[in-house]
C-alpha cells in the first residue's frame, strides 16, 4: 500500500496573511497620523500667524497714539494751549479698553474635525518672543513644551514687536486632529498688565531720551546762535574798519595830492639865494669844456678844458674858496685832441675822459689819480669800438655792476663792462642804427637797466640792456643835446633841445612818449642854442640849474606850474657853460668862457 502524501498546513498562511493585513493598517494609520501631523503643524502656524497679526496691529495702534499724543503736546506748547489740549487728548487706558472691546469678538481661528472629538485634548499655551528681524527664531510652547518650527519662522519673528510678548491659547489634542484657540479672561488680563508695564517703560525711557534731546538741541542751538552772532559781529568791525581805512586813505592822498599840486602848480615857486660869489682863476689857457664834482671826496672837483689839461681843486672853507692841487696833461696822443666829456669812477679814484674816433686816435683815457709822482698817470684804452666822429659823451652806470657807456657821431652808443685786469675794459655796441644823427647824449636808469640816448635826429631811444632791444623810442620837434636823469625820482629825465623858450623837457618814463612840462629861457647874445650848454640836477631834485650864452645861470623850480626860469643868477662876464650842484654843502659852481670858476654859496 501506497504511503498518502502529506497535507499541506494551512494555518501557516493564514497567518502570514493576517500579519500582512496589520501591517498595511498599520503603515495606513502611520500615513493617515503623518498627514494630521502636517494638517495640525500647518494650522499651528495659520493661528500663530493670524494671532501676530492681531498683536502686531494693536502695537502700531497704540504706537500711533503716542505719536499724536506727543504731536498735541508739542503743538499745544508752541501755541500756548496746553490745558485747552490736555482736556482733549485720549488716553492710553482707553485705547487699550477699545482693543479689549474689540477683542471680544469672535475669532475666526477654531477648527473642529469630528473625527478626532471623542480623542482627549489638552491646551497649549504658546509664547512668542521679540526678536530681532535680521535672525530667525522658533516659537515654544509653555505648557507641554514642544517645539514649533517651520520654513516661515523668519517671516513670523520680523513680523513679531519689539516690546513685547505674544501669549496665544492653542487646543492641541494628543491625537492632533482639533486645533482650538481660545482665551481666558485671566490671560487677557496678565496680557494687559504686561503692555502696561512695557508701555509705561517704554514711554519713561522715551521721555528721558526726549529731554535730553531736548536739552542737547537747546544747547547746540544756542551755541549756533552765539557763533553766529559773534561771526556778524566780526564781520560787521572788519567792515567798519575797512570802511574806516579807506577813509582814512583817502584822505591821507587828498592831503598829499593837494601838497603836491600846490609844489607842482604854485603861482610862488621858491627862489634860490645866493649869499656870495666867489670867481677864481681856472688856470686853463683856453675855454673851459666841464666840470664834475668827486662823488667819494666832497672836497675835491676836476675842471678840463681845450688846452687838454685836467685840473684837480680842493674847496676851502666850505666853498668859500679852492685850491689847485694838480694838473694833468690829457692830449691824446695821435692827434693832440682835449677831451671831449669827462666821468667820474664811482669809487672816486680815478677820472675818465673820451675824444674822438678819427684817424685811430685813442678814445678814452683813464686818469689814475692814485699813481705817485714820476710815473704815468693817463693811461689810454687799446679798444676803439666807435667807428668816426666825436665821442660827445661819457657816463656811468647807476648798477650794481661797474660799467660806463659813450656815445658818438657815428650813431653809435657803446657799453663798456669791466674786467678783473687793471684798466681793462670791454666794449660792446648796444646799437649803431637806432639814430640817424650823432649822439649827443647818454645816461642810465636808475630802476631799470636801459640806457638812455638823445640824438640830433630829434629822437630819444631808452635801450633795454638785459633785453637787448629797445625799450622805447620817442621823436620830438627839434634836436636833442644832451639828456639828464632826476637823482631823487628815477622816473623822471630832462631833455636839453635847441627850441628857444622850450631848451628843456620833461619826461617820465612810465608815460613814454608824453612829455609832462617843459622850460626855456630868453638869449640876447644869440638867437641859436650852442650844444656846449649843459644842465644839472639838484641833489634834491627839485632844481634844475641851466648854462646860457648870457651870463647868466638859470634855475628852474620843477614844482613851479610856469616855462620860464624861477630865478636868473648873474653870475659871470661871458657865456656860462655849465653850473653844477654840490651834493653835501650849499654850493654852485660855475664854468664860463671867461676863464674863471665861480663858487656861489646858497642859503
């Protein structure tokens, strides 16, 4: 007999069976409890979100009451109301009664699901913080202390205030499937107690910070005030001041301009006297040519004439009379020719003389008045820069650098520099075209380095050294003698001229071409001005003393408004020359053709 097959147990699967039934119940009821998680976090975050709001909304209205109350406060002081404001101002407590009037109606935050009633329920009081709006931070539960967390916690914290503190009342079930909110008079209150207090915080702070405010407003506005008046008050003294110095300057100028007017335009001009006049012989056998005055030695004078003979005089008794101390043969040596105008060296130790340019005789001579006895004393230059002619005249420069400068009948004017050698000297033309006539005259600036140059081409040139071209050029009605620059006011020069009754000009160099006045003088001997009349200046520079063919000296006072002389010295028998001034002692001395010096003391 066949064995029968064994028989399969059937309770095996069916348990199987029922494990895999409990197990999908199981992971349904896990889902279905994982959905109400989501449902009751998202609703947790609707109430806390709505209650925020609520909060939020309440704050802003009481903000806003204090900012009117404080408006009124400071409307009320400005305009003296006060009381009249005070009776009208709402209160804070009132506000707040109307936010508690308003809080009682119903909340639209309760939710009921029926499926989860019959589950046990428990309240949840959640606390939300003030915060600061730039971090995020989670809202705790107070009672049960679970944590809510969610991706809008940073939105609900910025929407959080700052002073204070959200309590909301949150019917949480165990199960999670009901959400209540609800409020309890007690929590009202304690919420209302807790604004109070912050709010009175809040506003003792305020007014604190207000007074000080306040006081530091009042402070920097009355420091502004101050400074501001002070800077008036400064600039309104600086302007008197100012106001007060200009008068001052005008008037000071309207005094000066009226003395010098009253120099310049009198009707009196001052008159030169002349105590006496002493004559002495000059020792020379032919006419007298020039006279200069030593600029070291005030006591010592040197006359030369046509004979080429150069005499050196010491004054006695201060210009009562002189003595002939030497006298030098000066000839030149080709053609015996006298010299034609005579310089002082500005150290006043020796003595220089120029001739002519013809037949390649010597041109300028130094007289060494230092040598001693039995040596050479005239020695002659080797350079002959002139080309022809007559050297009319010689002078020295008013610089700092020791230099003299001639001018001829060749049209030419020369500058002479000097070097380290012994009577060495350099040449140089400064221009040879600018005149088309000789060149009867030279003379330097004071101020500026130009040399000035009248020709008989009825023309002064004033020649810039340091440019080296001219610095102006100045054609007037006749021809130019000789030209003289005023020792005081360096801007002014004379021009000598042969127009009769206007033999003198006078320029400013500042105005150019204009002359400013003119003088002249009457001749009864002649009818034509000799170019051997010379001129000079007082040391003073208010005089300008003239020779005439009559003998006579003029002197003309520059302050005197008129054209003819202010006075007329009779002074010699024949032609006088040229009549120089001394610049230490009173004094006048005269050369004349009739062969005499003449000493006239002044007082």
């Amino acid at each position: 007999m066949s064995t029968p097959s064994p028989i399969l147990k059937r309770p095996k699967l069916e348990q199987r069976n029922n494990e895999d039934d409990n197990e999908t119940s199981l992971n349904q009821k896990s889902n279905e409890n994982n959905g109400r998680e989501e449902e009751d976090s998202v609703e947790e975050q609707k109430v806390a979100f709505i209650a925020l709001i609520e909060h939020r909304s309440r704050v802003q209205l009481v903000e806003a009451e204090k900012r009117l109350e404080d408006s009124q406060t400071k409307l009320a002081r400005l305009s003296g109301r006060s009381n009249a404001s005070a009776a009208n101002k709402p209160s804070v407590e009132n506000v707040i009664k109307k936010v508690k009037m308003e809080r009682k109606s119903p909340s639209p935050v309760r939710l009921n699901e029926a499926s989860s009633s019959s589950q046990p329920q428990s309240r949840t009081e959640l606390v939300i913080p003030a915060v600061n709006p730039k971090v995020p931070q989670t809202v705790r539960s107070v009672g049960s202390g679970a944590r809510i967390s969610c991706g809008s916690s940073a939105q609900l914290s910025s929407l959080a205030p700052s002073n204070g503190v959200v309590n909301v009342k949150v019917e949480k079930p165990y199960s999670a499937a009901n959400v209540k909110v609800e409020k309890s008079n007690s929590a009202v209150k304690v919420k209302i107690e807790k604004c109070h207090r912050s709010s009175s915080d809040v506003e003792v702070v305020e007014i604190q910070d207000r007074g000080n405010k306040r006081k530091i407003g009042t402070y920097v506005h009355t420091f502004i005030h101050t400074c501001i008046h002070t800077y008036v008050f400064i600039y309104i003294y600086i302007y008197i001041y100012i106001y007060i110095l200009l008068l001052c300057m005008f008037f000071v100028y309207n005094c000066m301009l009226g003395v010098a007017l009253c120099f310049i335009w009198s009707s009196a001009p001052c008159t030169v006297h002349c105590h006496t006049s002493n004559h002495i012989s000059s020792q020379h056998k032919r006419k007298l040519r020039s006279v200069a005055v030593c600029p070291v030695n005030d006591q010592l004078f040197v006359s030369s004439a046509l004979d080429g003979m150069i005499n050196l005089w010491q004054l006695q008794a201060r210009g009562s009379g002189a003595s002939l101390l030497s006298t030098t043969d000066s000839v030149s040596p080709v053609q015996r020719r006298w010299p034609e105008d005579i310089a002082w060296h500005p150290l006043g130790n020796s003595l220089f003389s120029a001739y002519t340019a013809d037949s390649g005789d010597a041109q300028i001579s130094v007289l060494n008045l230092n040598k001693t006895q039995g040596r050479a004393r005239v020695t002659f230059l080797e350079d002959k820069p002139h080309i022809k002619g007559i050297i009319n005249g010689i002078e020295f420069m008013p610089w700092e650098n020791t230099c003299f400068v001639t001018g001829g009948s060749d049209h030419g004017v020369v500058l002479w520099n000097e070097k380290d050698e012994e009577n060495s000297w350099k040449p140089k033309a400064l221009h040879r075209n600018m005149h088309s006539s000789a060149v009867m005259g030279v003379a330097g600036m004071q101020q500026k380095q130009i040399v000035l140059s009248a020709g008989a081409d009825k023309r002064i040139v004033g020649f810039d050294v340091q440019v080296g071209r001219a610095d102006f050029k100045h054609q007037l009605d006749s021809r130019c003698m000789s030209v003289l620059p005023n020792p005081c006011d360096f801007n002014l020069f004379m021009v000598q001229t042969g127009t009769l009754g206007k033999q003198l000009r006078l320029f400013d160099i500042r105005l150019r071409q204009t002359e400013i006045h003119s003088f002249g003088f009457k001749q009864e001997s002649s009818d034509s001005q000799s170019a051997l009349i010379n001129q000079a200046w007082s040391p003073d520079g208010l005089y300008l003393t003239s020779g005439s063919v009559d003998p006579v000296i003029h002197v003309f006072d520059i302050r005197y408004n008129y054209h003819k002389p202010s006075q007329s010295i009779k002074a010699h028998q024949k032609r006088v020359f040229k009549a120089v001034w001394h610049y230490s002692l009173p004094l006048l001395i005269s050369i004349s053709s009739d062969l005499h010096i003449g000493l006239h003391k002044i007082i």
